[in-house]
C-alpha cells in the first residue's frame, strides 16, 4: 500500500528565516505592537529550506485579501523571504479579496501589497472562495485564471502539476473534470488546491465532510500527494489521511475570534493566533515545508515524501 511520509520539526522558532545552513534575520513587529506566538522556546531547530537549483519554489497563501496591516506585514515577510529563497509562484487558495472588488481594491488589496513580487515575476494562481467574484477574479490577469472556474497548470520546469477547483460550488462536471485530468497527468507530483478544507480544526467552518466523501477517493486513486486549502482563518497541518498530506493555509489577512479546536485526531500543528504564509520546495521525491508568521517566525516545518516512494521516515 502507497503511503506518505511527512518528517517535520513543528516548533516555532523566534524571529529569523532559515535557508539551507544559514540563519538569516526577518522583520521584527513595530514597537507599539506585541505578538505572542506559541511555543518560542523550540526543541530542535527547523527544517531548512534547501534553497537547490532546479528545485520547484512556491508559496501559499490564503484568506488575505482584507487590506489590513497585518496583510500587510505578511507580504513584507513574503517579499524578505523571495530576496533569498527565489519562488517563482504563488497558490491563492481563496477568499483573495473581502468587501467590495473595484478597481482600487485590487489595488489596495492585491497588486501594492504584493507589488515587489509581482514586479520579480512571481505568477500568483488564484482558486476562489466563497467571498470571491467569480466573474471579476477570473477574469483579473494577475489571477492567471484564464477565465475559468476551475484548471490546471504544469511547474515550469519540474515534474509538478496543480489542480485548482472550485469548491463553492462543486458541480458533477467539475468532479468529472478532475477525475479526468488527475488521470491524464503523468507528473510524479500531483498537488491539488480549493478553498474549503477537507480537514479542518477550526471552529468557525471546520472540515466539509461531504467534499471529502467526493473529492477523496479520486486523490486516493490518482496518487494526488498534497491538497492545499483555507477558509478557516489559521494554519493547520493534517496529518497524512490515506497517504494524502493536507495544509491549511488561511490566515493571510484576518484571524477569526473562537480560533480552533484542539486535540482533533487529524491535526498535526495548529497555529490560529497569527497570519502565516507558507512555502515550500520540491526536489525529486521530497517537499521541504516552512509555514512563517508575519513576524518572521517559522511556525512549522518539515519533509513530504511523495506518495509514490512509500518511504519510511528518515
């Protein structure tokens, strides 16, 4: 039986981002402001980012489109982290702008926030969540949607495709246009991402049992590796359901008061007391994960062996 192997340092560490050997210093929050983020005192230090040529560097982010300044402050950590650790992408795993959508809130919302790496080329690849405009975010180029409520993408260079659903409403062409493109795709790695969580400690959503009970059974059948997802407004790690490691990444913008639920069976690591992006990095058969909070912590970390290899754990 295929399996995935997840090797993971959790604990948080203080303020400072670590690529390869080096530990290299981040953004402290302003003066007038105190952050506590859980578990400052680490057992072993995190998982480095290997930072390798060839590698496939991306980030995820979701939940963030508020224009607040702790949005803010997380894309200043996610532009410090692209100086040293050069993503080339980004998965928008929903809810990508709150209120109103006209033209200045693209602005204020996306485009200025994220200004330095969209200049530096990053392509971001937007999902939508249920607060999206279907019609306008499609249709926005920066989203790189093409138009659709639903597609797929290849790595540029690397064995890696992503698959981007539409969760709100997930309609039987939708699940028969998954199913058909999980089956063509011949890449090692498959990476699936949407909005609502299949998996979720959360106490506002938590997880959608009825997408599960449809979407699962496909990624267990087309050896899909990693399901990215938000909504609830923390980062989660789950751990592997049926070989499948699942990252919630949704707490880009605003957090939500009630938080999480803690204990859950699945869960692997809840942080719900502070923004946190993630990126990761993916070199022949493993994933390198760091989640980083808007004060630079590194919050969680570790290893995803792809499903393919049932490794064991190093």
């Amino acid at each position: 039986m295929r399996r995935l192997t997840v090797v993971l340092l959790a604990s948080a560490v203080s303020v400072g981002l670590i690529i390869g050997c080096q530990s290299l210093p981040g953004a402290t929050p302003p003066p007038s402001e105190t952050v506590t983020v859980a578990e400052q005192k680490p057992a072993s230090p995190p998982t480095a980012l290997p930072n390798r040529d060839g590698s496939l560097k991306f980030g995820v982010l979701g939940d963030f489109g508020t224009g607040s300044r702790e949005q803010y402050q997380l894309a200043e950590q996610m532009v410090a982290l692209h100086k040293r650790f050069p993503y080339e992408l980004v998965a928008l795993v929903g809810d990508n702008l709150y209120g109103s959508e006209r033209p200045r809130d693209f602005e204020t919302k996306f485009e200025r926030p994220y200004k330095a790496l969209l200049d530096a080329n990053v392509k971001f690849y937007a999902a939508l969540g249920n607060h999206d405009d279907a019609e306008l975010q499609m249709n926005y180029k920066p989203f790189n949607m093409d138009g659709k409520h639903y597609y797929t993408f290849k790595a540029p260079k690397q064995d890696v495709r992503f698959f981007i659903l539409e969760s709100t409403y997930m309609n039987p062409e939708q699940v028969k246009w998954i199913e058909q493109e999980l089956a063509n795709s011949k890449e090692d790695w498959k990476i699936v991402y949407f909005h609502h969580p299949l998996y979720s400690s959360g106490n506002r959503h938590g997880s959608d049992v009825t997408l599960r009970e449809t979407l699962e059974p496909l990624f267990i059948k087309y050896n899909v590796s990693i399901v990215l997802t938000g909504h609830d407004h923390l980062y989660e790690r789950i751990k592997p359901q049926k070989g499948i490691t699942h990252f919630l990444v949704g707490s880009g913008g605003q957090l939500r008061a009630g938080g999480s639920e803690p204990g859950l069976p699945f869960s692997a690591k809840i942080v719900d007391n502070i923004q946190v992006f993630m990126v990761a990095e993916i070199f022949e058969n493993e994933m390198t994960f760091n989640a980083i909070s808007r004060t630079g912590a590194i919050v969680d970390s570790g290893i995803v062996v792809r499903r393919e290899l049932n490794a064991g754990v190093k």
